[in-house]
C-alpha cells in the first residue's frame, strides 16, 4: 500500500501505466485520464487539438466529480469533455 502511495506521488497520482486511445468529437481528441481517489475514480484528462505542421494544442480539465467504476469514469470524462467542447471550443487554449 505503502509503495501504491509513493509510486502515485511521483507519478503525479495518474492511475494510468499507458495513456488511453484518443475519442475524437468535432476535430478534438479526448483523452481520458481517470485519477484514483481512494477507491473511487475523478474525472479527468486531456483535450487536444491538432493544428498545423504537426503541432497540437492541448487543455488539461479535472472535475469533481467521482464515479465508483473505471469504465464509468471514462464514460462520463467523454460526456464531459464533449459538452466543454461545444460550449467553450477553442476558448479553452487561452485560458
């Protein structure tokens, strides 16, 4: 448990040992990016997009919201993510 803990801190608590397959909406890429929080999962994860020559811009987000599965957790991060999307576009880059 100990090592659980110590392995989190300086893996910054990412749950993930691999980034997840990207869901695209809209020219976006969501990437979900589930954060353990004491047996429970966090909302969160990435949104980018890709520009020109390669280059991506990306938006990290982080809600407060807790789902006690996994797959949940990355069901609701899509849901999330899409509606930010659609409500905020490419504001979220200047923030």
């Amino acid at each position: 448990m100990l090592k659980k803990l110590i392995d989190g801190l300086f893996r910054g608590g990412d749950v993930n040992d691999e980034e997840m397959p990207a869901t695209e909406h809209r020219g976006y890429l969501i990437t979900p990016d589930p954060q353990d929080a004491g047996g429970q999962y966090r909302v969160s994860g990435w949104i980018r997009k890709p520009i020109e020559q390669g280059e991506t811009l990306e938006h990290r987000f982080e809600r407060s919201d807790m789902v006690s599965s996994r797959e949940a957790c990355v069901e609701l991060t899509l849901k999330k993510a899409e509606r930010y999307i659609d409500d905020v576009g490419d504001e979220m880059f200047k923030r």
